[in-house]
C-alpha cells in the first residue's frame, strides 16, 4: 500500500472553510471511480499549511495512473485556482 499526503497553501484571501469544502466535495468521490485509489481524506489543517489531503493507493503503479487520470484532472481544475502552494510525501508501507 502507498500513502499519498499532500499540503496545500491557500492564495490571500482564499476562505480556507470553503476551500476545504470545495476541494473535498470534488475529490471524495473518486475513491471507487479511479482504479487502485482505496481512500481518500481532506481536511482543514491547523498547522504548517492550510489544507491537507490523505489518501491511500493499491500501489506505486496506481498513485502514478491516479496522477493523470482524467477524472483527477478534472477535480483540480475546480480549486487550483486557489492554491498558493503545495507539499507532497509518498510512502509505501
């Protein structure tokens, strides 16, 4: 199993309670519609960034497929507009 954790930074001025809502409304329903992804979390971060997201994958093989799958292209491109940065950390265990 592979562990996906990204750290996101909100754009000044962002509200980081919408943001959140966005970003999970649009990525909690790929779990079961993109191949090898087994779960997926996000949530208001209190600490070092604005918001983070866990997610676990099958394998290496499926977080790399999930990267460019169309359907995950399609939910960034409904908050990344509101990024400032971002932070990611894969490990398999």
């Amino acid at each position: 199993m592979v562990k996906h954790i990204v750290l996101f930074t909100l754009k000044e001025g962002v509200d980081q309670e919408e943001a959140v809502k966005l970003m999970a409304s649009v990525l909690d329903p790929l779990v079961g519609r993109i191949p090898g992804l087994l779960h997926l979390e996000v949530g208001q971060s209190f600490a070092g960034a604005d918001v983070a997201l866990y997610s676990e994958f099958e394998s290496h093989r499926a977080l790399e497929n999930y990267a460019d799958h169309p359907l995950h292209v399609q939910a960034k491109d409904c908050f990344w507009h509101l990024l400032g940065g971002r932070m990611a950390a894969d490990y398999e265990c």
